[in-house]
C-alpha cells in the first residue's frame, strides 16, 4: 500500500507493481465509461470525459507500474487510447 497524505485526510491507496491492470472502456461521443479489474476483483469505476490523452494520463496516474490492458466497444469514434498508451510507455 501506497500512504498518502493530505491537510484534510490520510488515504491508503493499493500500489500495482507488476500487476496486470484489465480496463473496458465503454466509448460514448461526449464520455467514457470506465471499469479496471485487477485480479478478477473492480479496482475501480469512473466516467471521463471523451479525451483520449485525458485517459491515458488518468491511467497512467492510476496505475502508473502496472502493465495495463485495454478493451473497448468499437464504434463510430475510430478510438484512439490503446495506441497513445502503448506510444507512450515505449517511449
């Protein structure tokens, strides 16, 4: 566990070294619906807003040293994230 510590409260966040992080992204025009999965178990469930770089940050934030594999529903919007995330940890 990661301790993170703010003025207003003290928060316990999971570290995900060498986890294998599942996201299903659920692609609408003007959000994202977005549930990740680590061991078989919802790690985390949140809507973003339909900002493919805003997603791969909010990823990377999340689970910045977990290998993460990425799923969504193909549709009209030709997704882009799954290509930004690996660019961007290749780097």
């Amino acid at each position: 566990m990661v301790r993170e510590v703010s003025m207003k409260q003290t928060t316990m966040r999971k570290s995900y070294i060498g986890e294998d992080v599942f996201v299903g992204i659920d692609v609408h025009k003007k959000t994202y619906y977005v549930v990740a999965r680590v061991n078989q178990e919802v790690a985390k469930k949140w809507t973003a807003p339909a900002s493919p770089s805003k997603l791969v940050e909010q990823l990377e934030k999340f689970y910045r040293v977990a290998k993460i594999y990425t799923a969504y529903e193909a549709g009209f919007s030709l997704f882009c994230t799954p290509s930004l995330l690996s660019e961007r940890r290749n780097r």
